[in-house]
C-alpha cells in the first residue's frame, strides 16, 4: 500500500501548464441517468469536461464508466432499450435536442474503442474515412493531407508511411489502436472519447498511446475511461469516480489520489474495492 | 491411513485413468468410424447415381449420321429464290442414289432411314450456300432413331425379326450403308443447338436451356435485390417486437414450403389473377423467385450477422449514417457470404420441376423462346417430358439431359466457391 502511494506521488508531479489557463467547460452532464431497459445504469450523474484536459474515469467493473462515456455522443442510440433522461450539453447545445443531428455530433465528438477495430480496408482509406463521408474534402490533395498529418498527430506515420494502401487489420494491436486514434482524430472532433484505449495492449504500446494523449490534449478535450490508477493518475488531470452507477467523487486528479474525500474512492484507489 | 493402504489406492488410481483413457479412446474410434461410414454411403450413392446416369446418358452425347449425296438440279430448285425449292424430290433423288430399290415402297423405307426433317437440312444447306444449285450436296443427314440405336448397339441383331422394332431387311441396308463408309457418329452437337423434336434423333436442349435461363435471370432480378432490402431492413433496421418475430418465423416457415406449392400459387395468382401468358419463364422465373426469396433473405441475414458489431460500432462512432454504415462497411463485408448463398438458392431453383410443370412451362415446344413472354421449356421440364416419351433415344437423352443439368449445377457452385474466396482473399 506504502509502495502504491509512493508511486503515484511520483507521478503526480503538476506540469506547470497545467494552472495557468483557466480550464473552460467543453461539455457538461447534468442529472444525467441511463436505463438499459427497466435496469437503471446511471443515477443523476452531474459531470463537467473541461476543455483540453483529459478527464479520467474510474470505478469498479459495471459501474457505469462506459454508459456515461457512450451517453457523450450518443452512441448508447444504437441500443435499443437504452434510454437516457438529463441533459448534456456540448458547448451549451443540449446534444439530445430532437433538432440535433447526431452524425454531426458524433463527427464533434469522436470515440476510441476498447478493442482496436480498424476497418477491414486500408490504412489510408481507414483515416480518410471520416473526412469523407462528413465533407470535409473534396481533393484527393486534401484528403492525403489531412490522412498524412492524423497519422502523425497519432504517432503512427513514421511507421506506415510505405505501407499506407496496406489492410489497416494487419498492423499490430497498437499500432492498429493508434490508427483507430488517427481516425478519430482526422475529423477533428472537438472531444475525443476513449473507453479503456490500452486495456489490448502490451505496457510498450501503452506507453506510446498514454504520451500520445497527452500530446493530443494541445488539440482535444479527452475523456478516458480506465482501470489502471496509474494511468488515470499519468494522464489526466481531473479524474472521476463513479460506484455502481452513481457518481462518488470528482475533481483534480492530483486531489483525488492523493486525498480523497469520500471514503469509497479511497477504498476503490487503494484497491479495496473493484 | 497405514502404509499399507496408500499402494493400492494409488494403483486403483491407475487403473481407473486407464479405464477412463480406453473409454475416451474407443468412443472417439467410433465416433471417427460412424463419420466414415455415412461419408462412404453418401460417396457410394452419389457415385452410383453418376454411373447409371453416364452409362444411360453417354451415347446421347454422339449421334449417327449417315452421309447422302444429294443433286441439286435447277429443275426442283430456283437459284433466285433457293428457298422455294421442291425439297421433296431432291431429298428422294439424293436417297434414291443411295441403296437399289424395288419399288417405291421400298424407295420411302429407304428414305426414312433418314431423320424425317431431311428436306430442311437439304434446303438450310442450299439457301446457306446456293452456288451448289445445278452440282452435287453432300451432307452428314441424322440417321432416324431406330438407326442410330441399330448403329449404338441397344437393338440386339440376335433376337428374331419379329421381336425387334428394325426388320432384316433394314439392318441389311444399314450394314451396306455401312460397308459404303457413308456412316459415321460424331459429337452430338444437336444435343446442345437444336430444340425439342418429335424426333430423338433432332431433339436437343436449346429450348430448354435458354428457357432456364431466362427463367433463373427473372428470379434473379427480383430474388436478389429483394431479398437483400428485407434482410437488410430486418437485420438493421427493424425493431424487435413481436411483429418482426413473426415475420420471421414466417420467412423460416416459406422456406421449408414444399416447391410444389409455390407452383400452384403460381397458377392462381400470376396466371389466373394477373393473366400472364402460360409456359413462359417470365411466370417462371416469377415463381422460382418466391421460392429462392426466403433462401437470399435467411442467407444475407446470417451474412450481416456474422458482420463484427465492433465494425459496426467504429463507423456509427465515426458519425456514419446508418445508410452509409451499411453501405460501406456492412454489405460489403457480407457480400461473399450473400452471393454464396445466392448462387446456391438459383441452383436449387435450376432444378426444380414442380412449380414449373403447374405454370405449363411442360409444354412441347420446337423453338427455342426469344424473350421471357414466349412459351417454353424448361432443363428440368424438358427432362420429365423426354422421360414421360416412348422411343428408345428419349432415354438415353433424359440421361444426357440430367447430366446437362448436373454440369449447370456443378458450374454454379463452382462459380459460388470461387467468387467467395476471390472476394475472401481480399483481405
Ligand atoms: N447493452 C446493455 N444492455 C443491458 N445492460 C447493459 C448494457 N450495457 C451495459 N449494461 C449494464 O449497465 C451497467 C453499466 O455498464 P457499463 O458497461 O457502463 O460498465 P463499465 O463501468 O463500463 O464496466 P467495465 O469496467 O466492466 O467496462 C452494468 O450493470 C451493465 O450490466
Ligand atoms: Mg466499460
């Protein structure tokens, strides 16, 4: 127990940008509860995503981290008994407003799925995807141009650049996930969505994605939903806990590993729980 | 426990995993030769099935000709209009030359050695070619079916005249026709280019091939891309509830639906109702659709299921539309299982006879159809109508014309197997 807090003490060292500028909400929740048919997922979550941070969630197995996050650009429509009640706005539009139209949202708000899915197409067709199909180019010059400078955002081109008419399904598992990240990120969403990115991934290709998402804060807002506290911790900057469907605890990252308010969140950070 | 003991429960031990080991091992013995045997059963039947059909249908695929000289003199025919020739008395001067006659009895039961329809191969040839008017014709003529069984061996010269169906005096003409080098068995090439005929030795299959064709291109036409929009919808789109739940029971249920009833359905509604003309693959083609429908709609859906849902989830999460999810990733990706399945729907519906011999497509037909709406025949109807025929050379045809169908059947799956693992291999 010592050696955990030890351990994140280290990496909890604030980077100095990390105060200066005053964070803005990028998207809020407010009340937020989801049902999966009769069963309520989600209880009255009231959570704000502040803008170019990365905001972490946490808590035990089936709590509810993953409905949230796919409550964010709606993805939870797909399910047929899923039915959200609240609102949550994305810079202040209610996103489930009946005139809101969610292609749209979801080309604002992009999502980074556990399990690596690459399309089975090629690498570059994979990234030109989404800046195809919502209009964001119209020559082939452009389309290269924004494939070219997404692999890179993701760290991903120097290593595919001779290979880019290749099935995007043959590279590696990271690899493949930082393509799936370049996707995302080619339609230059404003809020990048990411459910437990690493959890298929060697601690090496953990590690080039955690510094990616920290380079790609610069740009996006990110949330990420995690297991591992170290990540959380590394990664983020504000951090929030939820316990069976019901949001326990937020607030700075730093705060809330190294001093938790509510005695769950330490139960769960100190591995008591989950 | 005393020392004593500890041996022998750890030899029991042993002999119960032996016990157990041999158990397994005799169990998957039988298993393997259960699996053998119905392999070899099923390998048997079908190989007996091929080797009656190849021993009855062989010689059907070459046909006796017996080569005639014929005189085309200008008196019977005019080199201005070659094709109101008198055909008749070329034909018995050309058969004239060919063996002594007594009397003109006689002369016409040399002439019909000859396949009936001579005249019209003589003045096919001549209007082809009509600079032979005035010189000599020389053409390979079909010999009639009692002939050429004669030449094939099916008509025994040992049993007495009066039990067989040619006289001696025939098989003596025969032989010296023989002896003159004038008969030969080539290819069957009738077999696959002319259409049906009262005759065997003329009927061929070409009626009813382009009757199936035309036949599975309408079930085609409307099977596919039906089939792909209702599973698509019900896959995709449509809720699940109760009224989708018996919709699809339904669909399970018509595909078990025996042929036969479609075929009546067939002659109620499109015949009777609609008022379309009988015997022709449009009404065909019409009734193999309804029946190759549920077979394309349960294939494509098992296809889109089979579609990973986290391809699914990465396109809608992209901000696809779901048109465009199911367009680009969906479909395509299910495509080699939907037209495997597709291929294998339209073979079943290439052989199927019932329903079609309900819409009349059982009908005696001497041309081949020249569109969907034209009376016709169909492979399978032609080989029930050859079968359902008396003379000798309409059983060896039915053979043929199974191992015609077979051969179509064959080439479809092929084409299936091939085009699932070209478009497989993609990627
Ligand atoms: N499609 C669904 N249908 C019904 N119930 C669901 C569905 N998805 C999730 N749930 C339920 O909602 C609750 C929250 O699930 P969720 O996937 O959000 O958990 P999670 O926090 O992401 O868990 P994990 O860390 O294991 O991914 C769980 O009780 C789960 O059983
Ligand atoms: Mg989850």
């Amino acid at each position: 127990m010592n050696a955990m807090t030890e351990n994140k003490g280290s990496t909890l060292v604030a980077k100095p940008d990390q105060v200066v500028i005053p964070p803005t909400v990028a998207m809020k929740g407010e009340d937020v509860s989801v049902f999966y048919g009769a069963k309520q997922a989600l209880f009255g979550v009231n959570l704000e995503i502040e803008r170019n941070r990365v905001t972490s969630l946490i808590g035990p197995s089936g709590c509810g981290k993953s409905t949230f996050l796919r409550s964010l650009n709606r993805m939870n429509d797909t399910i047929d008994i899923c039915r959200v009640t609240g609102r949550i706005t994305l810079d202040g539009e209610d996103i489930y407003d009946k005139n809101l139209d969610v292609v749209e949202l979801r080309a604002r708000v992009g999502m980074v799925f556990q399990k690596p899915n690459p399309f089975p197409k090629s690498i570059f067709e994979n990234v030109a995807y989404g800046p195809k199909i919502h209009g964001m180019v119209s020559t082939k010059a452009e389309t290269e141009e924004i494939v070219v400078s997404s692999l890179r955002k993701a760290g991903l081109f120097e290593e595919v650049k001779d290979r880019l008419n290749e099935p995007g399904t043959g590279l590696s598992g990271g690899q493949q996930q930082r393509l799936c990240i370049a996707r995302a990120i080619a339609t230059k969403p404003e809020v990048l969505l990411m459910d437990e990115p690493c959890s298929a991934l060697d601690p090496i290709a953990t590690a080039i994605i955690e510094e990616l998402i920290d380079e790609l804060r610069e740009n996006f807002t990110i949330v990420i939903v995690t297991h591992s506290m170290q990540q959380a911790a590394r990664v983020s900057q504000k951090t929030a806990f939820f316990h069976l469907g019901k949001l326990i605890e937020e607030g700075v990252t730093e705060d809330i590993f190294t001093n938790p308010v509510n005695k769950q969140t330490q139960d769960y950070i100190m591995g008591r729980i989950g | 426990m005393t020392d004593a003991t500890l041996p022998t429960q750890v030899q029991t031990a042993a002999i119960n995993r032996a016990r157990l080991r041999n158990k397994r091992n005799a169990a998957d013995f039988r298993l393997r030769a259960y699996g053998i045997t119905a392999i070899s059963i099923a390998v048997g039947l079908l190989g007996i099935l091929l080797f009656t059909l190849v021993l009855g249908g062989y010689s059907a695929f070459v046909q006796t000709h017996i080569r005639v000289d014929f005189p085309i003199s200008a008196e019977y025919v005019d080199p201005a209009d070659p094709a109101e020739g008198n055909w008749r008395a070329v034909v018995s001067d050309g058969v004239g030359a060919l063996l002594p006659s007594d009397s003109p009895a006689q002369a016409r039961q040399i002439a019909q050695i000859l396949t009936n329809n001579t005249q019209f191969f003589v003045r096919n040839a001549v209007v082809a070619d009509p600079s032979v008017i005035g010189g000599t014709l020389t053409l390979d003529i079909p010999a009639a079916d009692i002939f050429d069984q004669l030449n094939k061996g099916n008509i025994d010269r040992n049993t007495p005249e009066a039990n067989r169906r040619v006289t001696d005096q025939q098989i003596e003409w025969f032989d010296s026709l023989q002896e003159q080098g004038r008969v030969s068995t080539p290819f069957n090439w009738g077999l696959f280019f002319n259409a049906d005929s009262r005759f065997p030795e003329l009927a061929g299959l070409s009626g009813a091939i382009t009757g199936s064709f035309y036949a599975l291109l309408v079930c085609f036409l409307i099977s596919f891309p039906v089939g792909i929009a209702a599973a698509t919808y019900l896959e995709e789109f449509a809720p699940k509830n109760r009224w989708t739940d018996l919709i699809e029971v339904n669909i399970n249920n018509l595909a078990a639906v025996p042929s036969i009833v479609f075929g009546l359905l067939g002659l109620a509604v499109f015949l009777q109702i609609f008022g379309l003309p009988r015997s022709a693959p449009l009404v065909g083609g019409l009734v193999l659709a309804l029946m190759t429908l549920p077979t394309i709609i349960i294939v494509t859906r098992n296809a889109l299921k089979a579609v990973p849902p986290s391809i699914r989830e990465a396109a809608y999460g992209m901000g696809a539309s779901p048109q465009q999810v199911i367009l680009h990733h969906v479909l395509p990706l299910s495509l080699p299982g939907i037209l495997t399945g597709t291929i294998i729907g339209l073979a079943q519906a290439l052989g199927e006879t019932a329903p079609l011999l309900l819409i009349g497509m059982n009908a005696f037909i001497t041309s081949p159809p020249g569109g969907v709406l034209e009376a016709s025949t169909a492979l399978p109807t032609q080989i029930y109508i050859w079968a359902d025929s008396p003379e000798r050379g309409f059983v060896s045809r039915t053979s043929a014309g199974i191992l015609v169908l077979m051969g179509f059947l064959l080439l479809m799956n092929a084409v299936a197997i091939f085009l699932r693992q070209r478009l497989e291999r993609r990627w």
